[in-house]
C-alpha cells in the first residue's frame, strides 16, 4: 500500500492524543491518581474506542485519561519522547506533532508556557534517539475559549522559533472560527503557518471561515468540504491540502461507514489530500493502517496513493530543501 520509495508523513497527529494506554497506567500510579478500574485490560476502553463514539465531543472524552495524569513537567517531556519513538516504530519519516500546552497543563496546573518548553525537549530528544524527523504544531483549544486560547497563544508564542504552526481545534460547532481572528492575526505577525480543523463537526461554511478569516494553508479533516461545489474549486485552485484522518472520521460519527468518505469527490476535483493518523493511541491504529484502509475499502488505486504520500510531502510546513532531503534519504535506505 505503501511505496516504499517515497518518505511516510503524518501530517495530523496529536501528541496528547497519543499517550500510550500503558504510559496512561503507569503515571496514574506513579503520581497517585485514581483509575475507574483496577486491571490494566479493563482500563483500555476507557482510552480508546471500540468502535465509534455518538459525536466528535463523545470521542475527545477518551483523550483526558492521558493528560489527567501529567503531575510534572517530567511527565510531558516523557509523553513527547515516546511520541517520537512511536513514530519510529511505525515506520514514519517525517510527522508534525500537534498538541494543545493548555489542555496537557490544566488538570495540575502546570505552567503552560513551560509545557511547551517540555514537549520541545521530548521531541528533541526523541529524534535524536530514534533519528526520526518531527516538528511541532501548537494547538489553540477552542472548547475552553477565548481567554484560554490568548493564554494558549501567549505560552506558545514563547517557543515560536521551535514550532512550525499553529491550529485550532476542540468544539467546532460551539466555537466557531471568526471568534478566533485576532488570535490568528497575532499568528500571522509571528510569521508561523496555519492549519485549522474545520469541516469535521460543521458544515463548509467553517472551511470557508478557517480560510478567509484565519488564512488556513491546509485543513484538519475538511470532510464536509464536498457539500459546497464552489469551495472544492477553491481548495483546489489554491492548492490548500485537506488532512484526511479515515479513521479517526468513522470514530468521531463525522462519516457513517469508511466507505461514505468523500476522498474520491475530493480527488475527482483536484483537491490535495493527504492521510494521517489523529490520534492514533485513542484509536488503536497507526499510518499505514490508514493506507490499507484507503485501498481496500475506498479502493483508491497504487497511484492515487502515491500520489497522496507526495501531498503529504508537498504540504509538509518545511523548505523545499527539507523534503528534498526527506527524498534522498528514503531513496538511500532503498
């Protein structure tokens, strides 16, 4: 499913939503925490679907497990490294990392802008260990608001020089995006790119607002772009990527059955999409999962996919010379 010539990217992959269940566990009793069970196995469904949640709120619920037992500083610098060696294991060359300091700081008050400076040790370290490539997107979670997301922006602007983005993501319905435009002006100013989850809980018009109000250069998910024939034409023409999690879609209730994914419409139209995980501990799965799945149920063909591992490098929030890099490389260990 994978050419093996062409570098795996995962593009949309949150770092606190893939805390491992086990990791999960041993914090708890490491820092004291009370779990809802006493057997590691009866604890699994509590951090991870088993099949598919009611809504995209229903599903980030399981998310809270992993960042309820970050206690320390220590603790987020450890979640970030195995972040990295996860990448490692699954075979991904490049991946850029989303997380929210905020949500991973609240439960024990934790400096934020100190969370930040953690995860980017982490990561550090974990590339270095595992001679993996990743960098980091700074999340702005709109489920706890404004004011929480300026105090988001201000810890994360810090760090700016160690991150390659910033995105808004939580309650899409309840939060929409032009609630966000000044926050996205100070982005802009501090001359970082900009992914924005849309289309996932909302209709078109939250792309629609994530690109002209927030000057979104790619977008989470997107699924419900192909409602609004007019913006696949602009999507397209303006050469924004669509980060399509299949998996992560079906889970959340945003698509019925893998097979109901408009990945084809988008194709059909010239849209760029690319596959990547979400959250990959939360949903049991990892990348080339994503492009089994794209094969045999969507029945995407070898070049379609190709074609997709190329997006996914063309979109990448690195220079030219970076992914040109990216290519040499897996081309040696061929």
């Amino acid at each position: 499913m994978i050419c093996e010539t062409l570098p795996l990217i995962d593009l949309h992959r949150h770092l606190d939503g893939n805390i491992r269940p086990d990791t999960i566990w041993d914090l708890a009793q490491q820092n004291g925490i009370d779990l809802p069970v006493e057997h590691f196995n009866d604890f699994i469904p509590h951090v991870r679907i088993q099949d598919k949640a009611s809504d995209l709120m229903e599903f980030l619920v399981k998310l809270d497990w992993g960042v309820n037992v970050l206690s320390s500083l220590e603790d987020c610098k450890r979640v970030a490294f195995e972040n990295v060696e996860d990448l490692s294991l699954a075979g991904i060359d490049y991946a850029e990392l989303r997380f929210s300091p905020y949500y991973m700081a609240m439960k024990h008050n934790l400096p934020t802008a100190d969370v930040v400076a953690a995860v980017i040790e982490g990561v550090k370290q974990g590339c270095e260990e595992f001679g993996v490539k990743a960098n980091l997107i700074g999340i702005l979670s709109r489920t706890f608001g404004l004011e929480k997301c300026q105090h988001e922006l201000d810890s994360l602007l810090v760090h700016k020089d160690h991150l390659v983005a910033i995105d808004l993501a939580g309650d899409e319905l309840g939060k929409p995006a032009n609630l966000f435009e000044d926050q996205f002006k100070q982005v802009a100013n501090a001359g970082l790119n900009v992914t924005i989850h849309a289309g996932e809980a909302a209709g078109p018009e939250s792309v629609w607002h994530a690109i002209k109000l927030l000057k979104a250069q790619r977008i989470g998910h997107g699924v419900k772009s192909y409602e609004d024939k007019h913006l696949l034409d602009y999507l397209a023409e303006n050469n924004i990527t669509l980060e399509t999690c299949l998996t992560s879609n079906y889970q959340t209730g945003t698509i019925d059955r893998i097979s109901d994914h408009p990945i084809h419409t988008f194709l059909e139209h010239g849209v760029k999409v690319c596959l990547n995980t979400d959250d990959p501990a939360v949903e049991g799965i990892e990348l080339k999962h994503e492009y089994t799945l794209a094969k045999q149920q969507l029945g995407l063909t070898t070049q379609q996919l190709q074609d997709i591992q190329l997006n996914a490098l063309n979109a990448a929030f690195i220079s030219d010379s970076e992914k040109q890099t990216l290519l040499t490389e897996k081309s040696a260990k061929i």
